[in-house]
C-alpha cells in the first residue's frame, strides 16, 4: 500500500490528469453497459448483452466516448503543456534580461564606465534607458573630472602666485608649473608697457627650461600685438613659416604646431599676455578654458605686484629724501641767518630799486601813449632795410600791429609804384646821409581800404643812439581829398560857366546861391542880379517860378533826383518862342543834411521835334512790316493744310519779330507724295523775311518740276539758286547769306522718308527709342570757298512705319538763354522732352514745347525765330 502510495505521490500533476480520465471513461463505460441492460428489463449477462447491441448497433458509439474522452484529454494537455514551455522559456529570458540589466546597473553605480550592453529587443525600454544613463553619467563623469582638473591647475597657479613678490621670479615659475600641467613645449610672458604701447617679453619656458628672449611687440603688430589689441585669445593650428621659435637640444628647432594666446585683463586694463605653444595637433579645449580663466587671476596678481613695486620704490625715494633733507636741514638752518642779514639789505636795495622801476615804468607809458596817439607812424630800418621798430600808432592809422609790420607787411601791402619809390628814396639817403627825402604813396590797410601815406627819411645810422633810418609816415587822404575837391569844384566851375545848360543853386528856403551866364537867356535877368536874392522877391516867368517852388517842396519830403519837363516862353528880340526844358533837381547835401537843390535845365526843343519826326517814321515803318507780315502769312502753309495730308501733326511757329526769316514750306505733289521742310534764313525781321521770299519761291519751282528728285538733290538745287540769286559766286561778293534746312519728301505708298539737312538734324521716335539724323555741317547758300570742292548734301532714306514720330526744327529754339543759369535750351532738352513722353499725342507735344520753352525763357528777351514741326504717322 505505501508502494501504490508512494508511485501516485510520484506522478506528475499531467500524469495524474491522464489516470483520472481513463479510469473516469472506464467508469462511464460499465456504468452505461449497466444502465442500458436495467433499460431493457433484462439482467445484465453477455447474452443479454449481445441481444441489445444487436437491436441497436447505434448504441456502440456511445461506447467509445469513454475512449475519446481520454484522448481528448490527452490532446487538451499537450497543448497546455506546449504553452507552459513557451511561457516557461519567456519567463526564462525576461529573468535573464533582469539580472543582466541589474548587473549592469550594478556596473554603472560603482563607476564602471566600460561596461556595455545589447538590448534584447525594441521591447527592452529598461536596457536602452540603463545605456542613455550610463551614456549621461559617462559625460558628467567626463566634465567633472575637466573641471576638477581645471580647478587643480587654478589652485596649483593660484598658489603660486601667493609665493613670490616678483615679476620676474612669478612668470618664470607660473611658466614652467603651467606648461608641464596642460602638457605644452613652451610658454612665455608679455607685459604691457602703458608708456611705450608696447608688450615687453618678462619670461619665456622652452622644453623644461627657461630661456633668456628679449622681445618687444607693438601693441596691433603680430599675433602678439594683435591679441593685446582686439582684447581676445587667439588660438591657431596652422602656425606661419615666420613665426619664433626655439631649439631643443633633443628636437633641435621645431616649430611649433598649435599656438594659444590669451590676453591678461584685469578690471577691463591689459595687463600683459600669456602664450602657449604645443607640439600636439590641437591643445585640447579644457587646456584653453583653463588658460583663459588663469588670464584674468594672473592679471590681477601682475596689477597688484605692480603697485607694490611702485610703492616700494616710491618708498625707498622718500625715505633716501628724507636723509638728505634732515642733512640739508642743518645747512639751511646756518644758512637762514646769512640770508635773513642778507635779505634785509636787498629789501632796502629793492625798495629803491622799484621807486626808480616805477618811473622808467612811467615815463615808458607817457612815450608809448604818446606813440601810440601821435598822428604820424615812426619806424626805424637797419642797413639792410629791415624794419626793426614800428610805433604803436601803426595799429590807430593802417589796422596793424607793429609786429605784422616789422614781419614784412610794410612792403606787401605797398602798390608796385609804392615799392619803387620805396626802394629809390632808401638808395638816395644811405647814398647821401645829410639829405632828409619825401615821397608820396598809396597803401592798403588791414580792412582792404586804400590810403595816401607820406614818408620822410632820415638817415641815423652814424648814430649809436638810432643806428638806422628814421620814417615818418602820415596819412594824407584827406588832404589828398580836399585838394581833389577843390580841383574838382574849380572845374565844375568852369564847366558851369561855359555850359550851354541853364544851371541853378538854391538854397531850401529858396535863395538863390549861383547862376551861370545861359540863366539870362531863359530868365531874361543877369545872373548877379539872381545871388542872394530870394524866388519871392524876383519876377519870374509863372511857369518857372511855379516849377521852383514845387521842387524845394518835394526834395524836402523825398530828397532824391528828379526829372520834370516844362515849356517856358523866351524872348528872342521882339517875338517869344515856347523852349521846352528838361529840368534835373539834385538834392545836394552837408553831413546828411539837405543843404542846397542843384536845378540842371537841358534844352530838348530840337530833340523833341527830331522825336515826333522819328515817331512818324516809325509808324510808317510799322505799317510796312505789318503788310508784309500779312503777305508773309498769306504764302505760308497753313497747320489746316498739312493736316488734310497728316492728320497728326502741329506746328509751333513764333517769330521774334513781326515778320521772322523762320518759315515752314509745304507742298503736296499727290495725295501720296509730299514734301515738307522747316528753313531758317539768316537774320530775322525784314533781312530775314526778305531771304524767306527767295528760298520760298526757289523750292516752289525746283519740287514743282514735273521731274522728281531726291531731297539731297532738292537741297544742292537750292543750294545753287540762292548762291545765283545773291550774286555769291562773283569774286566781289561780299554776302555770305543763306540759310539752315531740314527738308523731308515723304512717300506714303513706300512708307518712306527721304531727308537731307543744312546744319539741321531729323528725330524719329520709334517704339519709345528716339533716331537722329544729323544734316550736313554746311548752309544752303553762302560765298563759295575756292579752295576746296564742296560735297553734295546726304540723300538720307528712312522707312517709317505706323505710330512713328519725326521732329524738326530750326536753331531759334536750342539756342534760347534761359534758365537759372542763363544758358541755352539745347538739343538735349528737345530730346529729353521727347523721349520722356513716348505715349503723347502731336497736341499734348505741342502744348509741352510751347510751355517748357516760355518758363525757360521767362523774362528773357528772344533772341531768334522759333520754328518746331512734329508729324506722327
């Protein structure tokens, strides 16, 4: 029993499954057999049985559900069993991965960076966290040992820096710890030298050594210079082919291959720089960012050494001063006594002393005030003619000081005929030093105005006293001018009395103060009965009287000239004539102050009547211009007729005068051949319109041949029958008339223009983009020259198409002054106006010609005939 015990305790929980379910179908089997046989009434025997299952053989299948049902069973725990395998080898592999991820967690905590694992699979989110941390904890562990080793070398440079008091013996031992820290070649120290704007070398570190360089950069100049300047390190890998180095006894001289030169600043002041050189490809960064953070320490350790020196030596200076002065102190003290003795007896000395400074000082003001206010210059020339004393009232007379005139103004300022006679009356008393010369000249004062100075010579230079030329300079303008005046009135004088015009003096109360001899002619009365004599005590004519009076009342209100007209009657033996008299009242004046009215009455009698004959003349000449003005207008072209042929088109003709030598010529030949020109004869007016009638009628009869011709041959046609008609071509001919052309034959079947020019040139507006074709530089007409043959005019022949534009004209209006400046209108400004509105229609050009060219011209007189033609096709 404990066997069978023992062996079920044995089976597996599977196993023992299996068992239940065979004996369960076993069961079911002998319990169904049962059943079946107590169903039928029968008792249960294998006859009994075999007569039930052989009336029904469908009752054997239930018989082998016992028989399935284990296999089923079977079957379920395979299945089941497969699954618990596969989640078996899971729970497996997810153990694995734990431990595998807590060991390297494990790994990770106690600083083992090297460690490394793959994750299992894209589901393993522990494993791939566990490597970003590491991942992190590697690059913290990385900056803080930089830092660390950053704070080592700040503290091992830091402490150096508190060891020593010296500049020298702080670079050398700063070099050499630094160097071998941040493993470089070489190092070296720079100072600043503020009063030289230098860097000076204080220490150099090579190959574990020091080294005795003396070197100076300029503060700009070379890497050195350059860092301390821009106030930044400088770090390079390619170093130049120029640059310092130093030899090695191992490695001979080897240039460095990085370089790193940091700035040493100090509260925003260069103190110096720090350079360090490396024979490695790079110097790593955390060797820079140390280097850069030692600057600023090793800069405010090098400003304080630097004070302390200065104090040091400062010290030392006033303690050596204090020695010597406690010695000098005994000596002044000896000395004290002998000075005070001494002092007394120089007080008394000086006191006399400045009473006799006080009267030379005296007596110097009295003479200079007296120079300076004196009415005449004094100036002294040494043997050499150089000026060496000007009196101060140089300054009151010409402006200058003396000492501008002893510099050289005496001469410059002196007109050429002022330096001859300068320079002859110099000659002529060192030559004979007993005479005393004079001369007269003109001289420019400092304000510009010229003045007459007079000069007398003395020649001291005999004397010790002087020892030169003594001038004495006046200024005689005014003396100059009142001689002038006097001149000038004793002409006038003159003139007066042997004027033919009647000429007055009255005082502004009416007195008479001069009359010259012609007042008896008019006035009838002798002039001596005129002076003195008051306008209401003399009988005068009305008319003059009358005259006299209302111009002392007007000057006394206005006082400026005036001009009036009278007729007065004069007696001439027994008959009276009317004389008419142009009368000028001139307000005369004392101080600003009106005085006297100078009356001046000019007989214009004779001028008047030669007046209204002029003016009958003129009017008749008016008259004559004016119909030929009409005749003139009655053969020209009308704008109607031309626009028959082009409807677009304008003319803008204005003459000078009332009749011009501009003309525009026209001429249909068909309804698909004209001819058109713009012609300019020389002149304008009369001359003009005279050479119009000519070229008029010769271009009639040339294009109304019933041959055609070009327009070139047109023009050398014209040229010639002007040349015939003025008689030019005769060796007597003297007129060399003619006349400028711009001259077009226009076929509008073709489409084509011929045009030939004299001087005057063709715009064609295309498409926006303006054409010129310039005529020939020679006029229609003119004196033939004999020397050289003359060429015939250009044949220009120009296909045009729909929508463009032709311009020309003659010189009137290019040549117009005008403007601001007063220059001329130009070509140019025609072209411009073209050009700068394509899109106008033949009007709107019109209207902009004709408004341009009147605010060019503005209140400037024409000069010539304007003659401008347009035509759009």
């Amino acid at each position: 029993m404990r066997r069978v015990s023992f062996t079920i305790s044995m089976l597996s929980r599977k196993e023992w499954t299996y068992l239940v379910s065979v004996l369960a179908g076993i069961l079911f089997l002998l319990l169904s057999v049962i059943l079946i046989t107590i169903s039928t009434g029968l008792y249960f025997s294998f006859e009994s049985f075999i007569q039930i299952h052989g009336r029904n053989p469908e009752i054997f299948m239930l018989y082998l559900l016992p028989v399935l049902f284990p296999v089923l069973v079977n079957i379920h725990f395979r299945v089941k069993e497969k699954e618990g395998r596969k989640y078996h080898r899971m729970i497996d592999q997810r153990d694995d991965t734990i431990n595998r991820n807590a060991k390297f967690a494990k790994e990770i905590g106690e600083g083992n960076y090297s460690v490394h694992i793959i994750p299992e699979s894209e589901t393993d989110i522990l494993g791939k966290s566990l490597l970003v941390m590491k991942e992190n904890l590697l690059a913290n562990h990385h900056k803080e040992s930089e830092q660390n080793w950053i704070s080592e070398g700040q503290n091992l440079i830091s402490n150096i820096l508190r060891m020593y008091n010296k500049l020298e013996e702080l670079g050398d031992s700063v070099l050499e710890h630094l160097v071998k820290y941040i493993d470089a070649i070489q190092g070296a120290v720079y100072l600043y030298n503020e009063e030289n704007k230098s860097l000076v070398n204080l220490s150099t570190f090579a190959y574990n050594r020091k080294k005795y360089i003396a070197q100076e950069f300029k503060v700009g100049h070379g890497l050195i210079g350059q860092c301390a300047y821009e106030r930044n390190h400088i770090y390079r890998t390619e170093i130049p082919e120029d640059y310092f180095t130093i030899s090695s006894g191992l490695l001979g001289e080897k240039k460095p291959v990085s370089l790193l030169i940091v700035p040493l600043i100090s509260e925003d002041m260069l103190q110096g720089v720090i350079e360090i050189a490396s024979l490695n490809p790079e110097i790593p960064e955390q060797s820079i960012t140390l280097v850069k953070e030692l600057g600023s320490i090793i800069a405010r350790t090098v400003f304080n050494l630097r004070v302390n020196q200065k104090t040091e030596r400062l010290l030392e200076e006033s303690q050596k001063m204090t020695i010597e002065l406690r010695e000098n102190e005994e000596k002044l003290k000896e000395s004290a006594e002998e000075m005070r003795v001494t002092q007394e007896e120089l007080k008394l000395s000086n006191d006399q002393l400045e009473s006799q400074i006080q009267e030379v000082e005296n007596a110097q003001k009295r003479l200079h005030w007296l120079l300076e206010n004196a009415s005449e210059i004094i100036s002294i020339y040494d043997s050499d003619l150089r000026n060496t004393y000007t009196s101060p009232s140089v300054t009151r007379i010409l402006g200058y000081t003396p000492e501008e005139l002893m510099k050289g103004k005496d001469f410059e300022r002196l007109t050429l005929e002022g330096q001859d006679k300068m320079k002859a009356l110099f000659e002529e008393i060192i030559k004979d030093p007993s005479l005393t010369s004079t001369i007269e000249y003109t001289y420019v004062r400092k304000d510009g105005q010229q003045v007459s100075l007079e000069s007398k010579a003395r020649n001291l230079l005999g004397d010790p006293a002087v020892n030169g030329i003594i001038l004495n300079t006046s200024d005689i303008t005014e003396r100059r001018m009142r001689e002038k005046e006097e001149r000038i009135r004793t002409r006038m004088q003159s003139l007066s009395e042997n004027s033919l015009d009647m000429i007055i003096r009255l005082s502004t109360d009416g007195q008479f103060f001069y009359a010259n001899p012609v007042v008896e002619d008019y006035l009838g009365k002798n002039p001596g009965d005129l002076i003195n004599k008051k306008l209401s005590e003399l009988e005068l004519p009305a008319q003059l009287k009358e005259y006299f009076e209302m111009t002392i009342i007007s000057i006394q209100d206005s006082p400026r000239k005036s001009n009036f007209e009278l007729i007065i009657p004069v007696k001439t033996g027994s008959k009276s004539i009317e004389r008419i008299m142009n009368m000028v009242a001139i307000p005369e004046f004392n101080d600003q102050e009106l005085e006297t009215i100078l009356i001046v009455g000019h007989d214009i009698t004779e001028a008047k009547r030669i007046e209204q004959e002029i003016q009958i003349k003129n009017r008749k000449i008016e008259d004559s211009i004016n119909y030929a003005e009409r005749i003139q207008t009655s053969i020209l072209p009308g704008i109607k007729q031309i626009q028959e042929y082009f409807p677009k088109c304008f003319i803008y003709y204005k003459p000078r005068d009332v009749i011009s030598g501009d003309f525009p010529w026209f001429l249909p030949k068909s309804d698909d051949l004209v001819y058109i020109a713009a012609v300019d004869c020389t002149g304008h007016g009369v001359p003009g319109a005279l050479l119009s009638f000519i070229g008029y009628f010769l271009l009639n009869n040339i294009v109304g041949h019933e041959k055609e011709y070009t327009s070139g041959e047109i023009c050398d046609m014209l040229h010639a029958g002007v040349r015939r008609t003025l008689k030019q071509e005769s060796r007597e001919a003297d007129s060399s008339d003619g006349m400028d052309i711009a001259f077009c034959k226009i076929n509008k079947v073709t489409h084509e223009i011929q045009y030939a020019g004299a001087h005057r040139p063709l715009f064609l507006l295309r498409n926006g983009e303006l054409l010129e074709f310039k005529g020939d530089r020679k006029a229609i007409g003119g004196i033939p020259s004999r020397k050289r043959a003359e060429q015939d005019f250009t044949n220009h022949v120009i296909p045009y198409e729909p929508g463009d534009k032709i311009f020309f004209f003659t010189d009137g209006m290019p040549d117009q002054l005008g403007g601001d400046e007063n220059r001329k209108y130009s070509p140019r400004r025609v072209r411009e106006a073209i050009t700068e509105n394509p899109g106008f229609t033949m009007n709107q050009y019109k209207s902009l010609f004709v408004r341009d060219f009147e605010d060019w011209m503005k209140n400037a007189k024409q000069i010539d005939d304007v003659l401008l033609i347009g035509i759009e096709f």
